[in-house]
C-alpha cells in the first residue's frame, strides 16, 4: 500500500509508491538509453543490471562511445548510432544535454519513431517548454531521479536507490503508467519511493531548487559569508574552515540524514540559538522576494527561452566564463589547497 504523507493538519498531501505497489514489469520490451553521460551511464547500467533488455544509443564518433565499450557495451549486440537504437526499442529514453535534446530528437528521434512506442525523459525542460513536441500517437513519460548519476548507480550498487518523480505526458497505449513504474522499479528508485508529479511540476521546481539554493543560493552565500569575513582581517584557512568545510561535510549531511531541526538538535546550544537568531536576519523577506522573482522567470518561459537563445549564439562560453571567473575566487583556491592537503590520495580537489 502507498505510503501516506501528512500536512501538520494529518491531511494527506501526497503519496510515495514502493516496491510492493508495482506489479508491472518490462517483459518483452527493449529500452533504448540516448545519451552516456552521468545519468545516461548510470541509469543504462542499472537497467542492465536489473536484467532489462537494454541497449545504448550514441554518436559513434563520440567519446561516449569509447566509455560504453570499456563498460560492456557491444557494437551491434546492444550500442547502436542513436537512429538504430531508436528502430530497435519500444522504449526510448531521452538522457542527453537539455539544450541537445530539441536537435537530436528532430534529426535522430523523430523520424525512427513509430506508432505505439515510448519516449521517456528524466527532465521535463524540452516537453514543457516545448523544444520537443512528439507526436500523440506514441506514449510521453518521466522518471527523475533525485540526485545525479553517479549517486544513482551508487545507490544501486548498495542495493537502494534514489527517490524520483514519475509523470505521464501521454498515454496513448494505455500502458504509460505501468511501464514507467516498472522502470523506476528496475531503477532501484521503488525502494525510497516515487511519486507521481507532472513535467511541469516537475522542471519549475528543479529549476527553482538549482537556481535558488542548492547550486546558485549556496555559493553565493558561501562566497559573501567567506569574504566577510576576509574583509573583517580573519585567515583565510579558518574562513574556509567555518563557511565552507562545515557546511557541504558536516551540517549538510546533518540536515540530509535528520532534518533541518534534526541538525539544529545536534549541533551546540550556542549554534542552536545563533541559527534561531541570525537565520531570518540573513533569510530575510527581501531574499524571498529575490526567489520569487526566479520563480517567475522560470514560471513563464522567460528563463528557458533565454537560456536556449543563449546556448544557440555562444554555446558553453558564457556559462563557463562565469566558472572560470568563481574558479579564481579566494575560497577556491584557498580551499583546493586545503582539500589536497586533507584527502591527499583523492585525485579530484575541483
């Protein structure tokens, strides 16, 4: 039976499904995986895995294509050039870059598809946007995983998974919903739990979550928070210490495993009422209008549409001038040095 999620009230505000509430299964249905980056990799191999008759589909050129062979991957048994692949399958999952998808569909995709077959995304950008618009005789899916690849096939391993979002854009064989559960089931993702959402609701919130918090809001916090206190005379390395190495390995994975008043719990009075003090202060009213504002642009198209004209005159650059720019940042290099120092057998400090 679903598990039930209450509101403070004891009203039920959602359910997550489990592996007992899936009974459908993949029998006598191939999927094809387009794309072999991080959840392109992880999520083929873990089909494979879970006896799913899986094969890739890649750009033989590609450097991608290189990987999938040194993982297993056989040409002509189960990696194909992507038109193959997508003749091959019944079901097509769509894991390359969200601003390639649109081009990729429309020269590789599109015309392999057939009557009945299904396409499924782990993002609901280029659907709901509408850079992708399929045509209705065919079913339209998602499965989201919660977390990037490399935790996804992680989790796997351990014999877990990672939660995710499942949503029906199409339904035209009847069957979506079955086959869609059946593939977070074989995913591992069955085990924490899944919910039924829309890519609507799905992309706005991701969107909103990556924007204002955990890949925007938290480094430009962790930037002004570490500057402040440079500004004020303090070290460096101690500055570090404080606002960047205790948040992402100590108080993050606090929060992660017990919740946010879990962590306030465990950490000293004195935190405890510092947090209580000074988090509105920061966390102000005038910061919620500035995530509102995100909300909105993400809401209305506004920030897709700027992103892919973007992506379409410049590409990368742009994006990667503004990494290149945080790469020169005091708390970067002041704490690259800090991490070789501290894990020095890990090769990989950025």
């Amino acid at each position: 039976m679903a598990k039930q999620i209450k509101d403070e009230e004891g009203k039920v505000i959602a359910e997550l499904l489990q592996d007992n509430d899936v009974t459908s299964s993949l029998d006598g249905n191939t999927l094809a995986v387009i794309g072999y980056a991080s959840q392109g990799r992880a999520q083929s191999l873990c089909y494979r895995d879970s006896g799913i008759s899986t094969i890739v589909g890649l750009r033989k050129e590609g450097a991608s294509w290189k990987q999938a062979l040194e993982d297993g991957w056989k040409n002509g048994k189960n990696l194909f050039e992507i038109g193959d692949a997508v003749k091959k399958a019944d079901i097509i999952l769509m894991l390359v870059a969200d601003v390639v998808q649109a081009e990729i569909y429309k020269s590789k995709i599109e015309p392999n598809l057939s009557k009945g077959k299904m396409l499924v995304f782990s993002h609901g950008f280029n659907i709901h946007f509408r850079q992708v618009v399929p045509p209705k005789d065919i079913d339209v899916a998602m499965i989201a995983p919660k977390g990037p690849g490399f935790v996804v096939r992680q989790e796997y391993e351990k014999g877990f998974g990672v939660p995710a979002l499942l949503a029906v854009h199409q339904n035209y064989t009847g069957k979506a919903w079955d086959i869609i559960l059946a593939m977070a089931k074989a995913l591992g993702s069955t085990k924490p739990g899944v919910y039924k959402t829309t890519f609507k609701d799905e992309v706005e919130t991701d969107l909103f979550g990556e924007q204002v918090d955990l890949c925007g809001g938290v480094v430009e916090m962790v930037k002004k928070a570490f500057e402040i206190l440079i500004e004020a005379g303090y070290n460096p390395l101690l500055a570090y210490w404080e606002v960047h190495h205790e948040l992402h390995g100590l108080i993050a994975p606090l929060a992660y495993n017990y919740g946010n008043v879990g962590m306030l719990r465990r950490v000293s009075l004195t935190a405890r009422k510092g947090a209580v003090q000074s988090g509105k202060r920061v966390m102000d009213e005038h910061v919620k209008k500035n995530m509102k504002a995100c909300l909105k642009d993400i809401q209305s198209g506004k920030f897709a549409k700027e992103w892919m004209d973007e992506y379409k005159r410049h590409g990368f650059s742009k994006v990667n001038a503004e990494i290149d720019k945080l790469e020169k940042h005091p708390v970067e290099t002041v704490g690259m040095q800090v991490r070789k120092i501290m894990w020095p057998n890990n090769k990989e400090y950025m």
